[in-house]
C-alpha cells in the first residue's frame, strides 16, 4: 500500500478535476462564481502579506546576497525537476522529458546539487510544469478562478495541480525522512525571494484602484499564455467599438 | 549600373512612391514602426537621464507610434459614449502620461538591456510583431506589439508583455478607477493625472 502508484493517484485526480471543474455554458474571459468568497481570501492575504509575507521576503533579501538567494532558488528548482520530469511524460512531450533528465542530472553534479544552473549556462534553459499543465493537456477546462489563501490566483485545474504537486515529486520519495527538511528549506527561501524580486510589480496590483480584479485579470492572461491557450475571443481590439 | 538599369530603378521606386499611401499596412510596415519603437525606447532607456525626463520621453513614443486616443477610449468602455468632446480629449491626455509613468517606471527596469524585433505575423486585422527583451541575469521575455492601420495610420493599439496585454489591463484599472468614483468622469481624468 505504501507504493501507491503516483500514476493511479493522478489519474483519480484528474478524474475528480474533471467533475469538480465548474465550467461556464460558453467561453467567457472571466469565469468568477465564486466572487465573494474570493474576494475575503484576497482580503486576507492582502493582511498577511502586509504583517508577515513582505517584511520576511525583505528582511531575506537585504540580508542574504543576490548570488546566495538565487543559488538557493536553483536548488528547489532542481529538487523539483523530477517532479516537472514526471509530468512531462504524463503530458507525452518527450523532447522536455529529455530537457528535464539533462538538467537534473547536470545540476545535481556539476552544478553542485542545483546551487548552480550549469544547464543553463549551455542553452538547456529551464521547462517547470507541474500537474495543472497536465490536467490541461488531458484536455480538462481552467474552471473557475479562485483566489487560493496565501499562494494567490488561480484557478479550479491548477488549484487541484498545486494540492497534486505538493505530494507528487518522486524525489521525496527516495530522500531519507531526515533530510527532507530540505524540501521544505528550498520551497520558502524561493518563495521569499520570488516576493522579493517582484515586490515592484506586487506593489503596483495593491496601489490598483481594484487590486482584486487587476490580479485576476493579470494571472488569468499570463496563466492561458504559458499554457498556449487561444486568446482569440477575447482580444483587446479598441477599433471593434467604432467598427458596430 | 548602366543608365537603363539607373532609369528603370527611379522608374520603379516613383512607382512605389505613388502607390504607396493606397496600400494598406503589410508586414514590412509594421516591422519597420516597431523598429523605430524599439530603437526609441532603447534610446530612453541606456540615456541616463532623470527619471522625470525618461517619463516625458515615454510619453512622446506613446505619441508618436501609439493609438493613444483610441486606447483611452476604449478602456472607458460604454462610458466614452456619453462623455463630451472636451472631456475625452482631456481623459486622453490624462491616460497618456499616466500610461508613461506608470510602464516608463517599468521599463526603467531594462536599464542596460535591449529589445530587439524577432517576427511579424498578420493576424485577422492587424500585425503581430514580436519582440524580445533581454534583461541582465533575467531569462529573456516576450513583449509583442500589435499593430494596425485602423486610425489612418500606422499605429501600435497594443503591448502585450508575456500574454499580459496593457489595453485589457488597463480597461479592468480604468473601469474600477470610475467605479470608485460613482462614474465621475472629471474626477477620473483630475486623478489620473497624479496616478501611475
């Protein structure tokens, strides 16, 4: 039993993503049933970061330097790497598969455990996906937005993505339970510096005049381009207006 | 170059010339605008100037490639349809400079870096032309401009940087920005001139 197989789990999951998905009748630019609840979540991550989130992220990066900071991120993004690996050949796209096992392999050697991308240095530039980009693939629909408490925008597929990635990297399950610490090291201080490094852009959605619809409107556009979604219904075309 | 080849090619490009307001935009022109674009703002951004100055320089590219009007209109939405004359020209004067303070301060990020143009593809009524900004110690990103003839000339309507696209953003902040003032237009245009 403890060999539960990653891959039946995930397809359980993806069955229940499926079901769970709240899809609208036609395609709309936003899908937001869940505006109220929302909303309150983002009302208190707003106060958690303002009390914890931001002063943590800047007191990190004033304190420890840029070479440091970013060469810890490197290291939970290699950690992760198996992870993006397995997703990678759920999703059939063989050529990051073998992106995917070059960096980790390279990294977690010459690059002294991922502290350096040594991968990138070489033009093997960096592919992360995770079960939400899975879920998409197999063809299941974004669903509703939903404000997540703490990690932010998102929406239903990568939602239930996250709670999947959180427990699905193949790594932890080969690393002895006393250094899994490290998991959970690599995981915060990239957090922190990722706070860090966009506190301008963060800024900028707080001083918006609705920052709950400015950070939805951004993560839904950034989050349909990664995944290569058509945008094509709802461009921004100014000259439609005049053209009825 | 013997003088009928010399001839033919005068010949040619008068042509050219003549015909050349008739045409409609094509992949060379939008090219060529973003071009002009890029190389400006590359300009503004290795100048070292203050950054008030760079702000102001923001504002004239917006002015002279941007569909500056045509922006700020459509992000009032149905509440441009009732506003008078006055106050739209004035609404867009507003947006203008508070579009180059607010993306000036974040191309002021891009000190020491360049954008360069890498393609252009027509897309239904308009062009797509790709560009990318490579930044120090930063994975290279995509800023794509969205170019058309629509107003009577060639204009860019749009910069989408990542998928993020500053028209649909900019009707969301607008759009809130009148709610918040119970649709007081004049109140909008008097704030907008601080905000950014």
């Amino acid at each position: 039993m403890r060999r539960t197989p990653v891959l039946v789990t995930m397809s359980f999951a993806a069955f229940a993503a499926l079901a769970g998905c709240s899809v609208p009748d036609e395609p709309v630019e936003i899908h937001d049933p869940y505006e109220g609840a929302n909303r309150k979540v983002h009302a208190f991550n707003r106060a958690i970061d303002r009390a914890a989130l931001d002063p943590t992220a800047t007191v990190y990066g004033t304190v420890v330097p840029r070479p440091l900071r970013s060469g810890f991120s490197k290291v939970a993004n290699n950690l992760d790497t198996p992870r993006f690996l397995l997703n990678n050949i759920l999703q059939g796209n063989v050529e990051d598969a073998g992106l995917n096992t070059f960096r980790f392999l390279l990294n977690s050697t010459v690059g002294i455990g991922g502290l350096f991308d040594f991968a990138e240095s070489i033009g093997l530039e960096r592919a992360p996906t995770g079960f939400g980009e899975t879920l998409h693939v197999w063809g299941v629909q974004e669903g509703a937005y939903i404000e997540l408490p703490v990690l932010g925008p998102s929406n239903e597929r990568d939602a239930f993505g996250r709670a999947v990635d959180f427990v699905s990297n193949p790594l932890r399950a080969v690393v002895p339970a006393d250094e899994d610490w490290v998991f959970t090291a690599a995981t915060i201080t990239d957090g922190l510096n990722t706070r860090y490094q966009f506190d301008s852009t963060i800024a900028s959605i707080y001083n918006s005049a609705d920052s709950y619809a400015q950070a939805r409107s951004l993560y839904l556009q950034n989050r349909r381009f990664e995944l290569g979604e058509d945008e094509e219904d709802f461009l921004f075309d100014p000259y439609a207006d005049f053209e009825e | 170059m013997n003088r009928r080849n010399l001839l033919s090619l005068f010949m040619g490009s008068a042509v050219a010339l003549a015909a050349a307001p008739a045409l409609a935009l094509d992949t060379k022109r939008a090219t060529a605008l973003i071009n002009a674009v890029v190389g400006d703002i590359n300009r503004v951004i290795n100048s070292g100037k203050s950054e008030q100055a760079m702000y102001a320089e923001f504002e004239k590219i917006f002015d002279r490639y941007g569909d500056v009007p045509i922006i700020a209109r459509s992000t009032l939405g149905p509440d441009a349809r009732t506003a008078s004359e006055r106050q739209m020209a004035q609404f867009s004067d507003a947006f203008g400079s508070y579009l180059a303070r607010k993306y000036g301060a974040r191309f002021r990020e891009f000190i020491g870096s360049k954008i360069t143009v890498q393609d252009t593809r027509k897309i239904k009524s308009y062009y797509e032309v790709e560009t990318v900004a490579n930044l120090r110690g930063q994975p290279p990103f995509l800023v794509v401009f969205r170019v058309s003839d629509r107003s009577g000339q060639d204009r860019f309507f749009d910069i989408v940087i990542e998928g993020i696209s500053l028209g649909k953003t900019e009707r969301t902040e607008i759009g809130a920005m009148l709610d918040a003032r119970r649709g007081d237009l004049d109140r909008l245009i008097k704030d907008l001139a601080r905000a950014g």
